[in-house]
C-alpha cells in the first residue's frame, strides 16, 4: 500500500513494519519483473564453483534485503511528499533484485542469509536516521550506498565461475540499475559524502559481505 502525506508517522510505522516482515518471508513481489536470467541456458558448474556461485549470490541477495530497508526506513521519516514518493518506486525495484536473487540462489540449491534480520534491522534504522536528519542527507546516504553497491557488484563479476551465465546476467541488470539510482539520488538534491563516512559505510559493507557469504 503507498504512504499518503496524510498518513500519520504511527501508520507508515506500522505499513513499513508490515513490509519489513513481507521481505524477510520474502514474500513481498511487488512488481513481478522477470529475472534478466529467465531465458539463459544453465551452464556446466562444478561442485565448488556452484558452491562460489551460490555464495556471492547469498552476498547479494542480503545487499538487496537491506536495500528495501534502507529505503523503507526513508520513506518512513523523508520530509518531502516526493522524496518518500520517489524512494519508494526505488523500493519497488529493490524488490525485483531480491526475487532475481532469492530464484537464483534456489536454482544453485543454496539458501538466503541467517543474518538477514540483522543487517535488515541496521540498514532500516540507518535510512530511518538519515531521513530524519534532511531529505539531502537521505539522498546522500541513497547515492553513497547504491555506489558501494555497484562496487562490490562489479567485484562479483569478475569471482563469478565463467560458465555461470545466469548468475552473471542478474548482476549485469542489478549493476545498471543500481547506477541508476545512484544518479537520480544525486539529481534529486542528494549530498556528496565525506570520505570518512564514506570510509566507516565501507566498513560496514565488507562486514556483511564476508559474513553472509558464510552464513
Ligand atoms: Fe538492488
Ligand atoms: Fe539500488
């Protein structure tokens, strides 16, 4: 359900606490669009390189649950009606990354992050902070995250198992769209960060990337 203006701060707490849960069970297909890996043909894998495979994308899989809430935890405290409003269609998007993923971690006969809750529950309080502080800092942190994002993305690219032309194909997509919004953040008003909180955002970063690609 889309957050009105007029709906009051207890009521988006509870629709953005409906969504947190929704993604968690992911179980929230909010737009239905198809993986870009739909109509590739599986290639030949290895038990160790699927094994990779499935481990970098439990990686991203976790990147996009704390995507949505990243920007859910915006939309919750954003102060202007077209920032929320524009913060939610990325939202949407997120959402299709989430299924590419949670399919493909499937068909690798692998399983999403124990830590999920976790890293959902930081990044929803994150956005929600950022957002509280101003729309331009909110912006900011949309378009330093989303730039990690397409870094690390960039990184899987080049570890993912050559013959995994599936798993390649949702990066390439996420990787597109990832930069997209890094730019329309940065259109939007968004703050340039500086190099130290982009330094400790890294951190953060690397933390959840060496776990969840365990766990
Ligand atoms: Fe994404
Ligand atoms: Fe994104």
């Amino acid at each position: 359900m889309p957050s009105s203006p007029h709906l009051s701060f207890i009521d988006r707490f509870i629709t953005e606490s409906d969504k947190a849960l929704r993604t968690l069970a992911t179980g929230d297909k909010a737009s239905g669009k198809a993986s870009p890996a739909r109509t590739i043909t599986e290639g030949e894998l290895s038990d160790s390189e699927r094994q990779h495979a499935a481990n970098l994308m439990r990686v991203n899989h976790t990147g996009e649950v704390c995507a949505q809430a990243l920007y859910q935890g915006q939309s919750l405290t954003a102060k202007l009606p077209h920032v929320r409003e524009e913060m939610e269609v990325a939202a949407k998007e997120e959402s299709d990354h989430l299924h590419w993923c949670d399919e493909r971690l499937k068909q690798l006969n692998s399983h999403s992050s124990a830590l999920n809750p976790l890293f959902y529950g930081l990044s929803f309080g994150m956005g929600a902070l950022a957002g509280a502080v101003s729309d331009k800092v909110s912006l900011g942190f949309v378009a330093a995250t989303e730039d990690q994002v397409c870094q690390h993305l960039e990184k899987h690219l080049d570890q993912l198992p050559a013959s995994d032309h599936k798993s390649r194909a949702i990066i390439e997509q996420m990787l597109e769209d990832e930069a997209r919004h890094k730019q329309s953040a940065l259109e939007a008003g968004g703050s340039h960060f500086p190099s130290p909180v982009r330094f400790g955002m890294s951190l953060m970063s690397k933390v959840m990337t060496k776990t969840t690609y365990f766990i």
